[in-house]
C-alpha cells in the first residue's frame, strides 16, 4: 500500500519536510516512489505538484493525518471529488 507522508530534512531544530509517496512498509526516510510536494512548519511555506498528489489518490494511496490537513489546506481534494463523480456514472 501506498501512502502520502512526510520526510523529514534539515539540520537540527530547523526541521524541513518534503511530502513522498512512499510503500507503507519503508522507513521514515527510506527511499521514495516520487517527491510530490514540499512542507516548511517554521516559515509555514508549502509546494505541492497536485497533478502527481492527485495521480496517487486516485490509485489508492492514503495520506497521514498531517499530510491531509496540508492537503485539505490547500484544497486539494476539491480537484478529486470531480474526478470520482466521473468515474462512478
């Protein structure tokens, strides 16, 4: 299973995430599907390549709970639900 999480970069106390697909049974920092996006708590600064978020959500991957707050943040899902409706008629 696939999911949308955070890895963490940066040096010390100056924590930078970048958002990953990544298989479920990987490590925090184990190796990526593909970087989707990018995520900085401290400046609050967020890049997100929502045709790839979206391309993995529409294939079943699950986001963390922080991962779908940035997204929810950044109206991502409102993209989806368009393209569900679709797929469903």
């Amino acid at each position: 299973m696939v999911k949308l999480r955070l890895k963490r970069c940066g040096r010390k106390q100056r924590a930078v995430y970048r958002i990953v697909a990544i298989d479920v049974r990987g490590r925090r920092e184990g190796r990526d599907l593909r970087k989707v996006g990018f995520y900085d708590p401290i400046k609050n600064q967020t890049y997100l390549n929502v045709p790839a978020i979206l391309y993995f959500l529409e294939k079943g991957a699950q986001p963390t709970g922080t991962v779908k707050d940035i997204l929810r943040k950044a109206e991502v899902f409102k993209e989806l639900r368009p393209n569900q409706t679709q797929l469903r008629k």
